[in-house]
C-alpha cells in the first residue's frame, strides 16, 4: 500500500532496484509529518476536471470527482466509511455484526445525528436511502450492488438486511459512493437538495460551474472538518486547471495533469499527491475468437507486452506495475510473492510455438482519449511484440461511443477496469462466468468455484488462500493483458496538510474536505 | 498650414433629394428580412442532422462505460430518441418557434433556465472585448491612413496580422503565463459569480476580454484601413487635396464620414465574430458562458442543448448580418435615393 507522498513517488519508481528500501524510508518518514496536529479555520479552494451542467445531487446517478467529492464525501455521509489506510471503519452505523453464513447482517445505527435541516437521523432515512437505489422503475448506478438484498426491517435503531445468499464483504458495499444516507423529508427522500449528516452544509450549486459549503457546526465527527468554508470549482481544461493552481486561485487541483507534473513538481510551494489505486489498464483478449482462445496464445502475448516501459513511458512513472491479474496491492486479499510474469521474447515464442504458430496477426481497437495516452501504450506494445513475431494493428476508434460500439464488440481491445469496492465485486463482474461484463466470455470452472466459495466466507485467511488461487489462476489462464495498476494523482498548495491519502475512491476517498487541513 | 479657406473645406459629399424612396426601401428590407429567415431555418436543418451524425447518443454517453442493450433502450424511449428524425426536426422547430427549446436530456432542466444567465454572461464579454477592439482598431485604422506606407501604417499593418493569424488559444495562454503567473496582475481564470459587481467583473475578465478581442481588432483594423483607402482613391477626396485641404482634415472630415457606413457595417460583423468566437476563450478562462455549456453539451451529448445553443448563436450572426446590411443600405444613397435604377 502506497500512502501520501511527496515527489519521491517518481524517484522510487526510477530506481526500481532500490525502490524497497527508499519506501521503506519513506513509509517512517511519512508519519512524523502526517500526524501533525490538525488546525481549524480557512477557506479551501477545490478544482475538478469533471462538472457538467447535467449534474444534480442525485446520489443514484454515477457521477466523477467533483459530484463524487461534494455529495459523498462533503455534504453526506454512508453508513461504513473506507479510512485512508483502507480498513473499513464505521461511519453512521456504529457497529455490525453478521449471522455466520454472511446472508443476515444488522447495523447499529449511530444516536444522536443531525441533518443540516436540524432532523435526527433514523433508520427510516436509512431504509429509504438504500430503496432509493433498488427501486425497478429508477436508473441507480448501485442497483447491482444491492441485487442480493431480500428484505430490510428496522429492529429498534438497528437495520437488519437479510440477503440471499451470503456476502462477506456486505459492509463494504455500503461505504460505496452512491450508498449516501439523505434524509427523509414529508415522507418523501429527499436526494436534490444536498441535505445530508456531512461535514458541510450547502451554501451554492452551480451545476458544471462551482459549489460551496460552509463548516456544519453539528458533525458528529468531532475530530474532523478543518476549513471554515470550502469551495468547488470545475475547471475542465487541464491547462487551466494547473494554471489556476500555479496562481493560487485554488489550492487543490484533482487530478493533475501528468504531462506537465514534472514541472509542476519543481515548483516549491506546490506538492504532489500520488497513491495507487485498485483501477487498472486491461487489454481483454476475446476467448471465443481466434487465436485468442488458445491459452498458449494468450499467455505469448501477455509475455510479449513491457510492462515497466509502459510505466515509465506511457504513465510518467505514475502507475503500479500489474501481474496479470486485477487484485491491487491495496487489496487485503492481494496474494505476496506470486511470481512476475514479465517481458520475456523467449517465453513468448516458446508459447506461440506451443500453439503451433510462428506469426500472429492481429488488431488491436483503442482510443485517443480513453486513458492518458491509450494510443501510445497500443503503438508501445506493437514494437514490444513485434520481435516475438506478433504482428499488431493499432486501430483508433472515436471515443464517444467507444463502450457501446468497440469494447466487448471487437475481439482485441484496450479498456480499463475502475476500482471496485471489494475483489469479489470486481471478480464477479468482470471474470464470473455468464457475468454480462464478462468481456472476455471466459469461463474457468475451479475459478468460479473458488468465487463463490470465497464471496460467503466470513474467516479472513480462508478467503485469502482461495483469492490467492484465483489470482494465480488468473495470471496463467485469464484472458487478459494487465500491465499496470493507476494512480490518483493530484497536485496541492504546500500549505495544506493531511494524513494517509486514501486510494478507494478519487480525492482522499472523497473525503478531502474532512480530512485535511491549513498548517 | 492655417490659411485654409473654410468654405473649400466643406464635406463634398452630394446634398441629397429631400425623397427617399419608402417602397424601395421596404421592398429590399423585407427581402432582407425573409432572406434571413430563410438561412435560419436551413441552419436549423443543418444543426439538427450534424447533432445526428454524433457518434453514440445521450442514452449511451448516460448508461457510461457499462452498458446494457435494455437500459439503453428504456432511456431512449425516454428521451424520445427512438423516434424518426424528421419527427423529432419538426417537433423541435415547432417549440423552439414557441420559445420553447424543451428539456435537457441529461439533467433535464429546462433549456431556458440552463442558457439564461451564460447567454448573458456570454454578451457581457462580448461586449466588453468589443469595447476594447472597436476603438483600438478604429484608431489604429485612422493613424495608419493618415500616411499609408508609413512607419505607423507598417507597424499596425503588422500587429493586426499578428494577432489576426494567431490562434485564440496561444494568445490566451501567452496572456495567462506573463500577466497572471509570471507577474501576478490578473488572474489566470474568471471566477464570474451571478453578482459580480461591474469593476470586480473588468478586473477578471481583462485577459479573456484582451484575447477576444485581439482577433476582432486586427480584422477590422485591415477592414477600416482598406474602407477608407478606398474613399480616399475617390475624385473629391483628390479635389480636396488640391484645393490644399491638409492631410489630417482630409481623414478627418472628409474620408472618414463617407466611410463610416461601411466601417459600421464591419464593426457589426465583429461583434458577431466576437460573439460566436467564445468557445475557446470560455474553455480556457473557465468563464461560465454559453461556449463552455455548449462544449459541456456536446461531450454528454446533451442534443437538446446543443441544438438550442447553435441556434441561438445562428440567430445571433444572422441578426447582426442583417444589422450590416442595413446599415450598408441607408448609408448607401445609390439603394436609398430614387432615380438612379
């Protein structure tokens, strides 16, 4: 796990032969800095590349890094919260506990809470907040995330979610970024207006323009909420956006831009955040279609791709070198010391002769635009395949549309998993069997069977052999080139200070304006 | 230099028939007038196939990166998209006729509250670049008449071209890093609130104003140049000379009247120019104006929108189009006195 750091993120990743022990070094000095005592008072500004004038409060609506920072981690709050450090702590639910089988869990639910129009929190806003996502007839980018849900009832200030089938990582679903407790208001939930338990109350919304927010005098966090008012700014334009930084008209910019972020670094008042996150680069290789679906073949290819130069190049050191197999570092079922499956030209021949082949040729569909230099890394990996006798085609496709008309349409194609709350999540999602984000249609049988073992199963190390397993299945069999793991990169006035940068979720876990602080 | 006879140094311009010709007038605005409408309904076609020809529509761009064929098709039929096109055409004109640009797709809030205060805040720069582009260019325009071939004339001749063949953005930026970032004067991005007080608002829209009309000045500058080169090619400008009229009262008071009509005309081009030239310098000063809602519009593929706000600004050019004319015909005495058909 990375934490918050400073420039030396690019000097470890440089001498990745030293990297351990300098972040090791890191790592000790980092704590002395971190804990410095928070101070109240100031004004904090934010910009965001995202906000659009199509934004609304709405928390069934998937939004980007302003919506998600504001009404997630500002205005509201969840019932379980991801702290910077990725344990999983409570929020307005106190406490938890879990019927053995995972299919029945009951949430304490936090006394004494105020909205910001002065109503108590009960479990009816809590109920009703949860049901905001499940309802048929409304869109909700969390309605997968709650389809296992059976019932809900309130047993005195305790809900009790019975589920059809057993989910050990239920509390974790609810810290995701939709899952926003509002309040209940003349029997109707009321999702617009921005009333919620946070740290901040509204003060303006300007949707695709500004928001702001002054201290909520009430938090129930006491040790939390530093700035007297923070503002929001959505500056598209990354340009803008640096220069708006550079002049000190906003003292946060999430995310910096990371082809001028050496520049930006060489400045003295301004510092660099940077922690890797569970988001990674795919390139899926689709099973049913020639020559993908030889293992062999696949295996070839995933040894023919140079990782580390993608990192370096491509990511400007801004990246985690992948495995192969989408757990993150970060990850708590992540599987230590499974070996690198690195560039190797020799390997990849041996496997393509194994299939029978000498040359291959095929078409790789990407797009300008869908990641930080998508193009680049397709054209990188043409002339690192190319000795091995892979002979790629770098197709561009528009961006608009991509999703609908080129991923999971063409066989070969470069895309990108955002992180998931949990490993199961994104395992089911993307690699489960029949998953309709199966991109791949791969199916392997003892990997489904490990999934659904480990998806019920409440002991921690049990899971972890069986995640292990699956990691190491994934990476011998899966179907899909994962070179590397993304940062969330962000650039701030050196005049801010703060802890643990979490990595769940965009600025801070979205939880910047509670966390940090003027020194 | 100061014996000159008063009476020689009247303006030589005909003196008018006390009769204008009310019909002929009429006829040619009215001609003008349906002309216009006609042009603003084929922009009206033109704008609503190109919006079609957009590669994915708003319900995908909606649904994100994970889409799912039922959901796509619930929000189509939502938005209407499943609707034929030439349907939809005639149903939007119809409103849009009506005042009524509908909903947004996206968000949908009504497309009147969305474009009320950026079309205003749009103008205010508009306005603001033209008041510094308008007299810049017209003085640049009269000293580099006063001696064409000059030093002056050469020097603005090669500014406005300058500024005239540089794209908005680099003179945007050059802007940004010597008078916001190097020298801390102005700053780098216009916070433009909704009540923003009218010298705090000339203070923060200085360099996008500066930059917008950096385009518009050299234009006209080589316009009103050329307009009033070409009167003073005319037989009673040479008249005037000989009857030793000195060179500064021959711009002044001679060709420059018989070319303001023109220079009118250009300057109401101009502000159209400045008016449709906002989106780039909307995107890099972060000004909260219709450029910026229309290029937020276009990336959520909010067609609605879009549509409304290329209209708008089609009506705006043709309107101030139709302003040139005008003014082009009443200065005109040919068109506007009878007798010479």
């Amino acid at each position: 796990m990375t934490s918050s750091r400073t420039v030396t993120r690019r000097d470890v990743l440089r001498l990745s032969g030293a990297g351990a022990a300098i972040a090791l070094g890191s790592a000790l000095v980092l704590p002395s800095i971190a804990h410095a005592q928070p101070k109240r008072g100031g004004v904090l500004r934010l910009a965001f590349d995202s906000g659009s004038a199509s934004d609304t409060l709405d928390p069934a609506i998937v939004g980007q890094s302003f919506k998600v920072t504001l009404s997630f981690g500002t205005l509201r709050n969840n019932l379980t919260e991801v702290a910077g450090n990725g344990d999983l702590v409570p929020e307005l639910a106190e406490s938890w506990e879990a019927t053995p089988d995972a299919k029945t869990w009951a949430f304490k639910i936090r006394k004494g809470v105020e909205f910001h129009n002065g109503k108590t929190l009960t479990p009816q806003d809590v109920i009703a907040s949860v049901n905001h996502h499940r309802d048929k007839n409304k869109k909700s980018g969390a309605r997968a995330l709650l389809k296992q849900i059976e019932d809900i009832r309130i047993d005195g200030d305790t809900i009790i979610f019975s589920l059809n089938a057993g989910i050990a990582d239920f509390p974790w679903y609810l810290s995701n970024h939709s899952l926003q407790i509002c309040p209940v208001i003349g029997g109707k939930l009321d999702v617009l207006s921005g009333i919620g338990t946070g740290a901040y109350v509204l003060q303006e919304f300007e949707p695709g323009v500004r928001a702001s927010g002054t201290r909520n005098p009430n938090y129930f966090k006491t040790d939390r909420a530093f700035f007297d008012e923070v503002r929001y700014r959505s500056i598209p334009d990354s340009t803008a956006r640096t220069n708006a930084l550079l002049t000190g008209e906003v003292d946060v910019v999430v995310p910096a831009d990371i082809q001028t972020i050496d520049l930006l670094a060489q400045r003295d008042n301004i510092e660099i955040f940077s922690v890797v996150t569970r988001s990674h680069q795919v390139f899926p290789m689709r099973n049913t279609d020639a020559p993908f679906d030889n293992n062999d073949v696949r295996l070839a290819f995933k040894h023919s791709f140079d990782k580390k130069t993608h990192v370096e190049r491509i990511m400007r050191g801004y990246g985690e070198v992948g495995n192969h197999q989408p757990i993150a570092k970060t990850d708590p079922f992540y599987a230590e010391g499974l070996e690198d499956l690195g560039y190797d030209i020799d390997k990849a021949k041996f496997h393509l002769r194994k299939a029978g082949l000498s040359t291959v040729n095929v078409k790789l569909h990407s797009a300008e635009g869908l990641y930080p230099g998508a193009i680049d890394a397709c054209s990188l990996f043409r002339e690192s395949a190319a000795p091995a006798g892979i002979n790629v085609e770098v197709v561009r496709e528009p961006r608009d549309g991509y999703f609908a008309n080129v991923w999971r349409k063409r066989p070969f194609v470069a895309s990108f998993w955002r992180a998931r709350p949990t490993a199961d999540m994104l395992l089911t999602t993307v690699y489960a069997e029949g998953a309709p984000y199966n991109e791949t249609v791969w199916s392997n049988e003892r990997f489904n069977t490990l999934l659904v073992e480990a998806r019920s199963m409440l002991d921690f190390s049990g899971r972890k052999e069986r995640y292990a397993e699956i990691q190491r299945i994934i990476r011998d069999e899966g179907p899909t080139i994962i070179p590397a793991f993304t940062h969330y990169v962000g650039a701030s006035s050196n005049k801010l200070a703060h802890g643990q940068v979490g990595s769940n979720n965009t600025s801070d876990n979205g939880r910047l304006c509670e966390r940090w602080w003027f020194a | 230099m100061t014996h000159v006879n008063p009476v020689v140094d009247e303006p030589q311009a005909p003196v008018p028939p006390p009769r204008v010709s009310l019909a002929k007038l009429s006829r040619i605005l009215s001609l003008r007038l349906l002309l216009g409408i006609t042009t603003l309904l084929s922009v009206s076609i033109v704008i609503f196939a190109a919006v079609q020809f957009l590669p994915g529509d708003a319900a995908e761009i909606l649904v994100g990166q994970y889409p799912d064929e039922q959901t796509i098709a619930v929000l189509r039929r939502e938005l209407g998209l499943d609707q034929p096109p030439v349907l939809r055409y005639l149903y939007w004109v119809g409103a849009a006729l009506q005042g009524d640009f509908g909903n947004s797709l996206t968000s949908g809030r009504a497309i009147s509250d969305l474009i009320g205060t950026r079309l205003q805040n749009t103008l205010y720069l508009a306005f603001y670049a033209a008041l510094i582009a308008l007299p810049s260019a017209f003085v640049a325009a009269i000293f580099s008449v006063l001696k064409p071939g000059g030093l002056v004339d050469r020097i603005t001749n090669t500014l406005s071209l300058v500024f005239l063949s540089s794209p908005q953005f680099l003179i945007a930026y050059v802007l940004v890093l010597f008078l916001a970032v190097s020298m801390p004067l102005f700053p780098s991005s216009a916070d433009m609130r909704p009540n923003t007080e009218i010298f705090r608002f000339l203070y923060i829209c200085f360099l996008p104003a500066v930059t917008l009309s950096a385009v518009s000045a050299g234009y006209m500058a080589r316009m009103m140049r050329a307009v009033m080169l070409d009167v003073m090619e005319r037989p009673f400008i040479r008249m005037a000379k000989l009857k030793g009229v000195t060179p500064n009262r021959v711009v002044l008071y001679h060709t420059l009247p018989n070319a303001l009509g023109s220079i009118a005309a250009v300057a109401a081009l101009v502000l159209a120019q400045l008016i449709l030239g906002v989106v780039v310098v909307e995107t890099v000063f972060v000004y909260p104006g219709l450029g910026q809602l229309l290029v937020d519009s276009v990336s959520k593929r909010d067609v609605t929108v879009v549509q409304a706000i290329s209209l708008i600004f089609a009506c705006v050019y043709i309107l101030l189009n139709l302003t040139a004319d005008l003014i082009a015909i009443l200065t005109n005495p040919q068109i506007l006195y009878p007798g010479n058909d």
